[in-house]
C-alpha cells in the first residue's frame, strides 16, 4: 500500500473549519482505497504569530520540505493587522511559496451546473465550463529589478518596476501547461502582449520552441492577454489551459473565477520543480479565498474550495485522478440536491453549515463509490 506524508496547516480564521472538513476525506480515503494518508498538523500565519512570534517557523519550513504535499487552510484577520510587517500572517505563506520554489499556480474555474446561475454571465456561457488557469507565480514584474519609488525633486517622484523573465522560466511553466493539457483536452493557449512587450516577445518564441521539440501532440495556440482577457468573458468555453506570466495570470485567474461564482467554490494548486533526488514535485494546495474573518467560528464557511483543494493534490501530486473525480462527482451531487452553504444560496435550496455541506459531501462520496 502507498503511503504519502502530509502537512495540514489550517492557518487563521475559517482555515480550521474548513481543514476540518479535509480530515473527513483523509479518513474517509484511507478507509476506502488502496492509499494511506499519514497528516502532520503545523502552524502558520496568525496562530503561528501568537505561539512563536513568527508567521512561520524555520522547522514548518523543514517540514514542509520533507512532505509529499501541503494542504494549506488560509491566514490573517484583524487581529494581526499590528504586528510587525515582516511577521505579518501573509509572510508565512509567502515564504513557504518562495523557500518551496512553487512557481506554477494553478487555478481551475470549474462551473458546477448546480450553480450555473450564481455566474455574473449568462447560464449558457458557463454551464460546464472547466478550464485552467495557469500563471506563473515566482518572476516577472511582482519581483524584478529594480523595483523603486525615485523622488524627483521638482515635486515630481518616478515609480519603476520591472518586467523581467528567463528562458528556463517561460520554459518550466510551459512544460506544466503543456503536461496539464495533455490530461485534459490538450490544447493550451498561451497569453502575452508581444505587440508591445520584449518579455512578450520571447514568451512567445519560448512557448513556440518548447512546443516543436516536446509537445508536437498538444494543440498551441497564441492570444494577446488583453483579446484573450475578452474572449474569457465572452466564451470561455473555448479554452483548456490558459498559460500567462504573473501579472496577466494573476488578472486572468480572478476573471475567471467570477465566472463560476463565490469565492468559497475555489481551489488552487501551486506547484515547484521535481526533485531531481527525489522525483518528487513541491507542491502546496489551498482554496483561493482567505480567512474571511466576518464569518469565522459561526460554523457556516463553505468547505467547498478546500475539499476542492484535496482532490487537486489526489490529482497532481499522487496520481489519484479516478479518486479526484469521485470528489468532484460528491460535490456536484451534494449540490444538485439543492444543498447550499450561506455564501452560495439561492430560491428553494437548504442552506446547511459548513460540517453539514462537509457530512453531505462524504454520504455522496459513499453513494458514488458503493
Ligand atoms: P476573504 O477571501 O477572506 O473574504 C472575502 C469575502 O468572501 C468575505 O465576505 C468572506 O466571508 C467570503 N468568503 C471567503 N471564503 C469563504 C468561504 N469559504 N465560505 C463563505 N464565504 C467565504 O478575503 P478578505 O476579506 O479580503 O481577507 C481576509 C483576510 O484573509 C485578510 O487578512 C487577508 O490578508 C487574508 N487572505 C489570506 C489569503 C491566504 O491565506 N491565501 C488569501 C486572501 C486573503
């Protein structure tokens, strides 16, 4: 039997809620498949803040290091909005996505026909929509150099960042969107602004390049990102994975997850380079939403996002993708029934609690595997 070690670090806020919901698929897999899952528990951000005066420790780190997969709640809330800007909640996470080398950030926008209505687009465009969003999450403009606020001195200040990418950077995160695809409908669509960008020029020779010599049997295709940013809205049907720098990725990802409705209904996966020792891949998992302190400890989260979250890690770091899918098919019959947490409900539907909607999730998963 395989056996894969996991860290749980529910974080700040709803993070524990919804982590505890995680702990019912965990058990519920390594009663019912042929893997086992063994959870270490860490601390992060707020929580990690007020036992060691840190927003991570070095030893999380080393742990996480050590670990098949890190499952991530979420960090902050007011009651740290005091503390120094270094040990801030959001710097642990920051750092473990940095210490870990994660730079592909994927971000599915998977539209459940259940709540092809809450969508701000219409239910035609978006009903069954499943795409990829995939950004590259360590270079670019958010890091390069310099990066500076210059006072000019006739009451002027000049603000600099810098756009900056290498080939091996546009080359790794086109080999995960190329990989990506080829598990779905393999097609990629690449987006960048060439028109006006040097960056963009090379993203586009890189991607062409990698595409010729290693993925002649996935389709590519080129957008400028501000076309590509219309057609998301416009039909998103039409693309599989979408691959974009940081900043567009970071622009297009959000689009995309206004198509398929609240934030509670959003995982991510954000994944590092395979250890050529180990062959493993580095890899975090966390639902796109924070810790949305407005509804922390009333028990009403949606779990959604972070079960959603899981699934992703059965799916990219453990090969698991029939189990995957069972939890995609649990959620999507747990909504079909016409349950719905507070932040998802409509006319006629049972608003339930967050270990309600987590408990229907599990009788589905038992439903769909007998
Ligand atoms: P947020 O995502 O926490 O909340 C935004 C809104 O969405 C809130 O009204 C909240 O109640 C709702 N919401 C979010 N997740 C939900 C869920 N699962 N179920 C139901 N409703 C949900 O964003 P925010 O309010 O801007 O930030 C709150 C804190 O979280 C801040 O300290 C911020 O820095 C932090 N944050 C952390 C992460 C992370 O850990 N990755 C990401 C974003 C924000």
């Amino acid at each position: 039997m395989a056996t894969y070690k996991l860290l749980l670090i529910a974080g700040d806020g709803i993070g524990p809620e919804v982590m505890g919901e995680v702990k019912k698929l965990i058990a519920w897999i390594n009663k019912n498949g042929k893997t086992r899952f063994e959870t270490e528990e860490a601390l992060a951000g707020g929580a990690c803040y007020d036992a060691h005066r840190v927003s991570i420790t070095d030893e999380t780190v080393a742990r996480a290091k050590n670990a098949d997969a890190i499952i991530f709640g979420s960090v902050g809330g007011p009651k740290w909005d005091k503390v120094p800007y270094e040990v801030r909640p959001e710097a642990g996470l920051l750092r473990l996505r940095k210490d870990l080398g994660l730079f592909a950030n994927i971000r599915p926008a998977l539209c459940y026909p259940a709540l092809a209505d809450s969508s701000s687009l219409k239910r035609d465009v978006v009903d069954g929509l499943d795409i990829i969003i995939l950004r590259e999450l360590t270079g670019g403009v958010y890091f390069g150099e310099p990066k500076t606020i210059t006072d000019l001195g006739n009451g002027q200040k000049r603000a600099v960042d810098t756009q900056v990418y290498e080939t091996y950077e546009i080359e790794r995160i086109g080999r995960v969107a190329f990989e990506l695809a080829r598990k779905r409908r393999n097609k990629v669509t690449s987006m960048e602004k060439r028109n006006v960008m040097k960056t963009g020029v090379l993203w586009h020779e890189v991607m062409d390049e990698l595409h010729g010599r290693e993925f002649k049997d996935v389709t590519l295709e080129h957008q400028l990102a501000d076309a590509g940013a219309m057609q998301l809205v416009r039909w998103p049907k039409q693309f599989d994975v979408i691959v974009a720098d940081n900043l567009f990725g970071d622009v297009l990802s959000d689009i995309a997850a206004t198509l398929t409705g609240s934030l509670g209904m959003l995982p991510s996966a954000s994944l590092g380079e395979v250890d050529s020792q180990t062959k493993k891949r580095r890899a975090l998992y966390e639902p796109v939403h924070g810790s949305a302190p407005d509804i922390a400890g009333k028990g009403i989260a949606n779990p959604i996002a972070m079960l959603a979250s899981f699934a992703m890690a059965l799916r990219y770091s453990f090969g698991m993708d029939a189990q995957a899918d069972l939890i995609d098919a649990a959620i999507a019959a747990a909504l079909a029934q016409g349950l719905r947490t507070a932040d998802i409900k409509s006319e006629g539907a049972k608003v339930v609690s967050t270990s309600q909607m987590g408990d229907a999730i599990m009788e589905e998963l038992d439903r769909l595997a007998a």
